[in-house]
C-alpha cells in the first residue's frame, strides 16, 4: 500500500534536534525494528503520537513533530490474510514480551517479522497503536527507509526552522 500525508512524532526532546535520525530507536530497539536498524515510528494523528511517546508514568517533556509523508511499499497489518500468510496475527503484534524475547534470544518475533519485511523491500508498516486508550482507528507507521525522493519520502515541516536553534 502506499501512504501519502501528514504524520507526526512525539520526540524525547534528547533526540530533537535530529528529527529524522532514527537513532532512539536503533540504539536500543523497539517493538518493529531490532537493535542496529533504525526506524521512526510516526502515528497518523498527533493525539496517537502523544499517547505513545508517554505510555509508562506521567507526562515527560516531549517535543511534537510533524511531516509530510508519501511512503510506497507499506505492509498493512490490518490485512489478516496477509499477517496470516507471514505466521503473525494480531495478538502476535501487540504481545507486551518483545522486550523479554529481545533479551532472551537477541529479537522478538515481532523484530525477525519487521526483518523479513525490509529484507522483502517493504519501506514501512502500518499498525495499530497499541498505546494504553488506543482504539483500533489509532494508526502507527512505522519506518525503516525514509529520505528526501521516493520510493520513501518524507519531509520534516519546520518553516522557521525551530529544531536548529
């Protein structure tokens, strides 16, 4: 599938002033993306990209960003059949233990998952937000190629160039 709009990240102000590095996310792994393979997870709304940056305590010092996305070659994981087809389904998708897999056997299943999809040229998946009060319309995409030109563009939207000061 393709994607074409606006997408927004909720950021941990340490990371801010590179907004499209992806480096959180490589050096310590997330949910879709093993340790050394960076990935930016993006939500469709700002309210989703809130509730996932502050999901554990109260609210943190977070700086809310937004792009201009147009990303072909997207896994949709609201496809059943087609998660079906990969051996996952969607209790496999929001299974709170992929940090216990990731330490146990050095990736979770739903890492090896995001692997084989990259590895298949998928530049990004489409999930659900799995963030507490999250309902199913909340939407996550998640990147593993991005840049400037297709087949993965995506453009930071800060006129005034804000992040830079």
């Amino acid at each position: 599938m393709r994607y074409a709009g606006p997408v927004y990240r909720a950021l941990n102000p340490v990371f801010a002033r590179e907004p499209l590095s992806g480096r959180g996310a490589e050096l310590y792994g997330g949910r879709f993306n093993p340790k050394g393979i960076p990935a930016l997870y993006a939500s469709l709304s700002m309210i989703t990209a809130l509730r996932e940056v502050n999901q554990i305590g109260s609210l943190q010092p977070t700086t809310l960003v937004s792009y201009d996305a147009d990303i072909e070659r997207i896994f949709d994981t609201r496809d059943i059949e087609a998660l079906k087809a990969r051996g996952m389904d969607h209790s496999m998708l929001s299974a709170n233990t992929w940090r216990d897999q990731m330490k146990a056997e050095g990736q979770s299943r739903t890492q090896k998952f995001s692997r084989d999809l990259i590895a298949e040229g998928y530049c990004a998946l489409l999930v659900r937000s799995f963030a507490s009060g999250a309902v199913e319309e909340d939407l996550n995409l998640v990147l593993w190629q991005w840049g400037a030109t297709a087949p993965s563009r995506l453009t930071l939207i800060d006129d005034e160039n804000r992040l830079s000061r």
